[in-house]
C-alpha cells in the first residue's frame, strides 16, 4: 500500500518572510511536495531554509500540531523520526522510517522567531 502526504515547506504564516533575505531573516523554500512511499520504506521530506543563524527551526505534523524535532533535536517519542542536517548546508530533512498508513498528511518545517 503507498503512503501518501504533503510536505509544506512553508507554512502560510511564514510567506511574509520571503523577499526579507537582504535584511538577514530566515528564508524558507516556498515550495510544497507531494511525497508518496511504499508501505515500510523510509520516507524523506526536504526543507530548505537560508539565513537560519540562530533561529530554530522545527518539524511539525499538522494533523494534530504535533512537534516532531527542533533542529537537530527529535521531540516525539516515535524511534522511527530522525532529522538530518549537513552542517554547512540549507538542506534540513526529516526522515521517517518504517512509514505506515497513518503517517500520511501534511508536515510542515517553520522557523521559529519572534
């Protein structure tokens, strides 16, 4: 059985953010993916996100606001979630191994300011 969900790379609340990369602010990808896995593969939701710095940036599943990680850090008790980062890179990606058909939906990577 496939598993099927949509990676928003940005969610509505961070738009405004774009066209701010000349003053420094954090800029999220703007673009979202529709991901489908098989059944029992690992899954991989890419976000990109420029000018981080010191800002956080975390893992959200929509379905229920649940909080997956902050930055590197995993928050959900799911030993299945993992969040990959090569320092120096743009690239933030969590990984889900194992997918099932509960984990179709949206997941959505924010960068949290003030």
């Amino acid at each position: 059985a496939a598993v099927s969900g949509l990676s928003g790379l940005e969610s509505g609340a961070q738009q405004w953010w774009r066209g701010w990369e000349h003053q420094g602010e954090p800029l999220l990808a703007s673009n979202q993916i529709n991901i489908t896995a098989i059944t029992g593969q690992t899954v991989t939701l890419p976000c990109r996100v420029s000018n981080l710095r010191d800002k956080t940036l975390s893992w959200i599943r929509t379905r229920d606001l649940t909080v997956l990680a902050v930055d590197l850090i995993k928050v959900s008790t799911d030993t299945r979630i993992r969040v990959v980062h090569n320092e120096g890179t743009e690239e933030w990606v969590l990984e889900i191994r194992n997918v099932v058909s509960e984990d179709s939906g949206r997941y959505e990577c924010q960068v949290n300011t003030h």
